[in-house]
C-alpha cells in the first residue's frame, strides 16, 4: 500500500492504521509499504521535509540517513530482552546499538506516573542496565 500522505479527515484506521491517523494531526505523516518509496514520496511533494522521522527505521538499510535514534522505554527497557514474538525488540539490542547514534529514554508523561522525571532512573542507572558504552549519547525525556 501506499504511498499515501494521511489525511485524517478522509482515511480510516482501517487504511493507513491509528498511529498514522493520530500522527497526522501533528505532522504531515506518509504510509507506504516500501519505505524508500515512502520517503521518496514525502521528498518529492509540494511541501518536502527538512526532516524525516521513520518509526522502526534502523531496520531499513536502503535509507540514507543523518542521525539514527534508538529508543527505549525508560522504565521498562528492553522488557524481557527477547525478540518478537517472545518480546518486545524488533532485533538484538546489540545490533540496534551498533547502529544507533544516541539512545532516547522515554517515560511517561507526568499525570499517567505518579513519578517526577527526577524521580526515573538516574542516567548513570540507565546507562548501567543497558550497557551503554560511555561514548554513547543518552537522552531523557517525556512522552
């Protein structure tokens, strides 16, 4: 399917999927099965972007790219470490690091954790529980 910019006025979740209609109200969002053609599309439209944010794009190695992000959950991590179906990672986490530029640990947002973003695991907490070589950029933040 695809390529397709969302229009959420117009496309159903059932055509482009619920993240991607609840994206587009934020941001001009594209849905395509390839994603170079995807991302080609996005380029070659009246309005291209300055930046492309491509959820699960680590896995795509067809795609140019300025800065890969790898992002975790602050609080849960890397759930049981194991790959789907058996757990939450696409891939190894090794393999995802390796090709990473910085690490981004997301928590939730302040009103769904009784917790204060001081209160989340410490940096050094996080870079110890993901084994984080020192070089690596963390970045903490908020959903």
């Amino acid at each position: 399917r695809g390529p397709l910019r969302v229009a959420p006025e117009v496309h159903s979740a059932a055509r482009v999927g619920d993240e991607a209609r609840l994206l587009s109200r934020t941001a001009p969002t594209w849905v395509c099965a390839d994603r170079w053609a995807g991302a080609s599309a996005a380029c070659a439209s009246a309005t291209p972007p300055s930046v492309l944010l491509m959820d699960d794009g680590l896995q795509h190695p067809t795609l140019h790219r300025d800065l890969s992000l790898l992002v975790v959950d602050a609080e849960h991590l890397l759930g049981n470490g194991r790959v789907l179906p058996a757990g939450p990672l696409r891939e190894p986490f090794h393999r995802s690091l390796a090709r990473a530029d910085a690490v981004v640990a997301l928590s939730p947002p302040a009103d769904a954790a009784s917790r204060s973003l001081a209160e989340q695991p410490s940096e050094c907490s996080l870079r110890r529980r993901l084994r984080l070589p020192p070089e690596m950029l963390l970045l903490r933040g908020r959903l």
